[in-house]
C-alpha cells in the first residue's frame, strides 16, 4: 500500500512505461512491480523490481531498494542491492549499503556506505 500527498502540480508524461512518482509527489509504503521505477519526490519504504530503479536529481528515499540496476541521482539513505550494476552520479549522496557485482561512482558523490560486489 502507498500512501502519496501531492505537494504541487504533477506534470503529465507522455510515453512513459513504469512507475513515475514526480518532484511534487511524497509517499511512503513499498513497491512491488516488475516494471522500471522512477522517484524524483520524496519515498519512504522499500521498492523491488526486476527492472530499473532510478532515484533523480530532486529526490529523497528512505529505506531500500531490490532492482536488476539502480542509478543514484538524489539522495538516498537505504539498503541498495542490485543484480546487474549500482550507479551512484556526482550529484547523488547515499548512505547505507549498497550490494552489486558492479558499482560505478561518479567524482563528486558523497558516501557513508558498506559497499560489497559479490554475485547477487
């Protein structure tokens, strides 16, 4: 269950496959979906996807995160495992752990991790 309260006006996507949760949008509770996720507001709980999970520019999430990859753009303060790669850019701040065979950081990220690259 998802619990969202709309902090402004959501924009409309066009083409978009997957879940979007917008700048304006805070929810918390878990996601469970086969499809590519996407935050760029504010998400408390757990996601878990075989697909992607990408956490944007203007975004906070609490909590945790299984997906085939995940791309770190935000801030992030969870527990990250991914089967295929973690990729944290030089604008995203993590903190927790993060679990992948492979793991990029981009220059300029700022981390407080337990990192492991182990075949998950």
């Amino acid at each position: 269950m998802i619990n969202l309260s709309k902090k402004g006006h959501i924009s409309e996507l066009v083409g978009y496959s997957g879940i979007f949760l917008g700048s304006e949008i805070e929810a918390q509770g878990s996601i469970k979906t086969e499809e590519d996720v996407f935050i760029d507001g504010e998400f408390k709980g757990s996601i878990e996807t075989v697909g992607a999970v990408e956490i944007g520019k203007n975004s906070s999430l609490t909590g945790s995160i299984t997906a085939r990859s995940i791309i770190i753009e935000g801030f992030a303060k969870a527990d990250l495992l991914a089967t295929d790669s973690i990729h944290i850019a030089g604008c995203g701040k993590v903190q927790g752990s993060i679990n992948s065979k492979n793991i990029s950081i981009d220059p300029g990220a700022v981390l407080k991790i337990k990192a492991t690259t182990e075949n998950v």
